[in-house]
C-alpha cells in the first residue's frame, strides 16, 4: 500500500460516485463536472488529493486543507481533511484507519498541532480521536417576528466585482471568532452562483456585514409559497447585524418563514415569538424554538505545540496543577503532561499536580476546544479523577467554556 498524490480525477471521480451515492454522480455529465470541479480545486494553494494504492490500483484517497485557524485570538496552522473515501470491494480492510493516520502522522511532521474534519458518522470518527465540536442551531420564523430597526441601513446587492470586500469583511470578523479558519477566494463562490443571493452592507466601499441566502420551496407549493434559507451571516459591526436582520424583517409579505442556523443559541431573544414554524411541544409545555446538531470535530496530534499556542488565553480564573493522562488507542498512545494554570493561563511544569485527570484523546480535544465541560465529561465517564477540593477546583476551570465557530465548508 502507497500514498501518492493523485492525478486520475476520473477514477477519483468513478471511486466517488460509489462511496458517496448522495452526490448523485449517476451520469456521464455529472461526473465529469465533478471531476472538472476537484481537478481545479487541486490547483488551489491549500488544497491537495492524494490517492491510496494497491498495486497501482486506486483504493481509496481524500482531500487534505491546510487552514490558518483563530485559536482563541490567535493564528495557528491547521488541517482539514474531506472527502474520505474507501472502494466498495476494499471496506472492512483497515484502508480507512490507514487514511485517517496517514493524515495525522502528516499534520505532525508538518509541525501542525489540530486537525479537524466533518463526519459522515461522528461515532466512527470519535472511536479514530476526533472529539464533537460546537453546536449549531437552526431557527425557523416568519420574518415579522424579527425586531424592526428603524436606523438600520439599506443593504446592497452584492456582485463579483465585490469579492475582494466581501472577502475583507470575512476576515474581519475571522479575526476575532475563535475557531474561524481563514478563506481562500476561492470559498466566496457564491457570488458567482445562479442559484444564490448575497447582499450587503456597503459603506464608503468597505462591506461591514454580509448574507448569502437562496430561496427554496417545499414540494406542492404553489409559486408564491417560498421560505428564505440563509447560507452564510456575517456582520463586523452591530450596525451591520441589525441592518440585515432588518433586510430579512422586510421580506414578510413574500417569504414564509426564514431558516436561520447561527452558533448563537440565545438568538431566540431576537424574535417576537421565538416558537418554531413546526409549532410543537418537544416536553410538556416547552415548545421548539430550533433545531440542533453537531458536524465538525477537532483531533488535537501535538499536545505539547498546541500547548505554546494556549500561553496567552486563560480558561477561569483558577490556579492549579493538573497531570493529563491522555489515552489515544487509535495511535497506539498513551501521554502524560503537567500542566501549571495561573489564573486560567497555562503552561508546562516538572512540579507535582493537585489533580491528575484521565481522559481519551478525542474528549480532550473537546474539552481544550471549549465545546464541553470537564463536569459533563466527568458525569458521562469519558474523563476520571479522584473526587476532592483539587478536582473541584479543576471542574470551575472549565465551567465558562468559549465554543468555536466556524463557516468554513470542506
């Protein structure tokens, strides 16, 4: 078995069609879109396919992103890995796990300390190390339910000539979300798109704020029944915020409801009625104000490095030794660090702990990411320790987690 980098889209694509059958890749035209599509994906700075070989036969392959990731207001490299794929007759042989540790033993030699995926299974990819990531949250409203804003501005209807601008508001606000990943041109295709709507707050040249969104329709409805679906919100500014929640305000004498997924789970606060457009009870009488879910996950492959990128963010304000006993029987590992809090900072130390904690790799990852809590961690059995003040202590640290959030797709 050999990695090598691919080069046949075409079998690429024909491997695909298989592995994925939701693609639809079912027709001669549709498959070679697709390969036309990842042949010039290739070619992009950040992107790479590389294919696994069995006696010079494609068996499988996937796609490695090098990613610039905000962690916790800071800059450090990243890799994202998609489009995992094994051939039919090669299942249940292992490939996969080769795939997934190829990756990985990469990210290291490349001196990357976090890598990150989304799953097709999430228990598949938690068993390989890679720990849950943020919730999202999807709101569905009729737009009147939206507070009206009587000094918003008027929005713009953004175009191709507007990628650069739209690139620069992107970033803007990337550079203070923790968990954002920095976005190649590339990614701001939309504007391109037929089949999607952006527009904009423009101000002096500058775009403060954007939305993408499409229209789309349930099947039966006749031609005036349309619900407006969001793709992407970002806003630099609370001016800019508020002057698209406006935009989509005024859309309620032609939109049925508006889909809304955000990382913000008090958006419901935003709305008049915060109530679901499915208007059911989900317990007693609580009623649905959204839908939730989970997809992306972090695996952390260099604790130590990921360490020297964590000297300037403090978790609480908690001081306190605390041995990791860090559990990875996807590698084959098992680590043990100190590490000394000073008011929430950490760093290294030889000293001896208060507490020692034990907890799998892919929980870790979880917990440093700050999508869990170390108590929720500890009820569910996925971290043990010995129960006293010092654990105490250790659980306040991560009671206040800060969750990632991030719109890069891959």
């Amino acid at each position: 078995m050999t990695f090598q980098k691919l080069t046949d889209f075409k079998a690429f694509t024909e491997l695909c069609s298989r592995c994925y059958p939701g693609m639809k890749l079912d027709s001669y035209e549709a498959k070679e879109n697709h390969r036309k599509r990842q042949k010039k994906l290739d070619k992009e700075a950040n992107v790479q396919h590389l294919g696994l070989y069995q006696d010079n036969s494609l068996v499988g392959g996937y796609i490695e992103y090098a990613h610039t990731l905000n962690l916790y207001s800071r800059k450090i490299d990243a890799r994202g890995v998609g489009m995992v794929a094994v051939d039919l007759p090669y299942k249940k042989q292992g490939f996969a796990k080769q795939i997934i540790q190829a990756f990985i033993k990469d990210a290291r030699d490349q001196s990357i300390p976090l890598v990150q995926l989304y799953p097709f299974q999430p228990s598949f990819y938690r068993k390989m190390g890679f720990g849950l990531g943020p919730f999202l949250h999807t709101f569905q409203f009729h737009p009147s339910q939206l507070p009206f804003f009587s000094k918003s501005e008027a929005l713009t209807v953004l175009d191709p000539a507007d990628k650069y601008e739209m690139a620069a508001c992107y970033h803007r606000w990337a550079d203070h979300t923790h968990g954002s990943c920095e976005k190649p041109l590339y990614e701001f295709r939309s504007l391109e798109a037929d089949d999607y709507h952006v527009v904009g707050l423009k101000k002096e040249g500058k775009i403060d704020g954007y939305m993408v969104f499409q229209f789309k329709q349930s099947p039966g409805d006749h031609m005036l029944l349309n619900d407006l679906h969001i793709v992407e919100f970002i806003a630099c500014t609370t001016e800019a915020y508020q002057s698209l929640l406006q935009f989509l305000h005024n859309q309620k004498d032609q939109v049925r409801s508006v889909y809304f997924p955000t990382f913000n789970e008090q958006f419901s606060y935003m709305l008049e009625n915060p109530t679901h457009t499915d208007d059911e009870l989900i317990f007693r009488i609580y009623h649905k104000i959204s839908e939730q879910g989970q997809g992306l996950m972090y695996r952390i492959v260099d604790v130590p490095l990921f360490l020297e990128n964590l000297n300037h963010h403090s978790f609480g304000q908690e001081s306190i030794r605390i041995r990791w006993n860090i559990s990875d029987s996807f590698m084959d590992e098992h680590h043990s660090y100190v590490w000394e809090f000073t008011e929430g900072v950490p760093r290294t130390t030889n000293q001896l702990p208060d507490v020692e904690i034990h907890i799998g790799i892919a929980e870790f990852s979880s917990l440093m990411m700050g999508c869990v809590t170390l108590d929720n961690l500890l009820l569910g059995g996925y971290a043990e320790a010995e129960p006293g003040e010092c654990l105490d202590q250790a659980i306040k640290l991560f009671q206040n987690p800060k969750p990632p959030e991030s719109w890069s797709f891959f």
